[in-house]
C-alpha cells in the first residue's frame, strides 16, 4: 500500500488514503490539526467562521471584504482572456462579442461560487483566492494565441467527510453543465437577434469546462467526484461529453 497514513501510520491504497474513508483510529488528532490550521490562517478572515453560529449548515452564503477584491480581479482577467478570445472571430456585432465574454465569465465565477456556496452550506470556511502564479499566467493569456484560465480558486478549511467534498467537487461541473444546457435551449428555440453565435459558444466553452474538471487526476474536481463516487462521476462526465459534442456541432 503506497500511502502511509500521518496520524495512525496505517498502510492504505489511495481510495481510502484519507483519514475519513479509512475510519482512522486517531481521527481526533485529524480534528485537532485541522481546527489549528484553520485558526493560523489570516486571522479576521477565517477566525470569524470558526465561531458555532457560522459553523451550522446552511448558514447562508458570505462574503469577505478580501474576497469580494479577489473575485472582482477574477473576473476581470477572466474577461479579458475571453474578450482576446472571442473578438478576432467573426461574430455579427459587438454586442455578441460582450455577451460571448460574459457567458465565458460567468462559467468560471459562477463555478467557484458554487464551490464555496456548497462547503459554506456545510459549515467549512470557503473563499475565493487569486494565486499570484496563476493570476499572471492568466494576464499574460489575454495577450497571446495560449489561454490559461486559472486566476485563482476558492479556498476550503474545516472538519469535513468524504462525501462532502466530492459534493462540493461536483457542483462546479454540474453548474456548467446546466449553464451550457440552458444556453443550447436558448439558441434552438428563441435566440436574441445576432446573439446566435455567442449563445453557442458560451454553450460550448461551459460544456468543455465540465469536461475539463471533470478529468479525475491531480487537483481537478474530477478527483474528488471520482473518489466520492464513481458512478456519479460517470453520469456526470457522460452528460459533459453529450453537451459538448451538441456544443460543438
């Protein structure tokens, strides 16, 4: 077995690697570490969560003054990745083009606030983070033919299971599934005048999207799905490819 558990020193395979899918027998030293990791964290940000009120479930969805900065940072580079994208092809009027920009915008944003919003609904501390890394690969993509979306993603921390992370994983995908689906609906029956094009490529980017997390390997959504659960990583991952082959059609 090639993972060696930190807190029980048990041997496990990497299903049950982490201490909540393999019953570990110190799980209070599990408890113990992560209540102190989330307590050295920036103190007004996460401290203020750690308190039992903002602890219980379905506590509402809240914001962080450093937060809502990070998240208005996002979306600009994000859409201007998009505008880069999506201005050099032929859409009818620039009013597609910004509405293209903001279907692409809003796949990436609305994914992470799902994200949050579900751990949040299951009382762990969840906010977005730009990444400095990923915030400059993403500048440097609205300039050049190679786009990189990764400006930053939302932050986790708290006690939690198994099968609340692979929940909160699969709420990103499945929103752009349902986006892309939405947008498909609207361009077969009663598309605006001359938003066509943009209603199909903002099916198309949203639908890639949920096939792109969906891939369960190394820190993707997909993942932690696939560990949760594998069939419902495989309907989901199925309806993905189904959206993105009529996206793309």
């Amino acid at each position: 077995m090639p993972f060696v558990c930190s807190f029980c020193s048990g041997a496990f395979c990497s299903e049950h690697r982490l201490p909540e899918s393999h019953g570990c027998s110190e799980y209070w030293r599990v408890r113990a570490h992560r209540q102190s990791l989330v307590s050295a964290m920036t103190p007004p940000d996460i401290r203020a969560y750690a308190t039992p009120h903002a602890r219980a479930l379905g506590s509402g969805l809240r914001f962080s003054p450093t937060e809502v900065r990070h998240i208005l940072i996002g979306v600009v580079l994000v859409s201007g990745v998009g505008l880069s994208f999506f201005a050099p092809r032929v859409f009818s009027n620039w009013v597609a083009i910004a509405a293209a920009v903001l279907f692409f915008t809003a796949g990436f944003i609305i994914h992470e606030l799902t994200h949050k919003a579900m751990a949040q609904h299951y009382g762990m501390w969840a906010e977005f983070r730009l990444d400095r890394f990923g915030a400059l690969l993403t500048l440097l993509s609205a300039v050049s033919p190679l786009k990189i979306i990764a400006p930053g993603a939302v932050v986790i921390a708290g006690d939690t299971t198994i099968d609340r992370v692979g929940r909160t994983a699969a709420a990103g995908p499945a929103t752009n599934i349902l986006i892309a689906v939405l947008l498909l609906g609207i361009a077969q029956t009663f598309p605006p005048a001359g938003l066509m094009e943009a209603t199909l490529a903002g099916a198309a980017i949203n639908a890639f999207m949920a096939v792109f997390n969906l891939i369960p390997f190394g820190v993707f959504d997909g993942l932690k799905v696939f560990r949760w659960s594998k069939p419902v990583w495989l309907v989901l991952f199925a309806l993905a490819a189904l959206v993105t082959t009529v996206a793309y059609m």
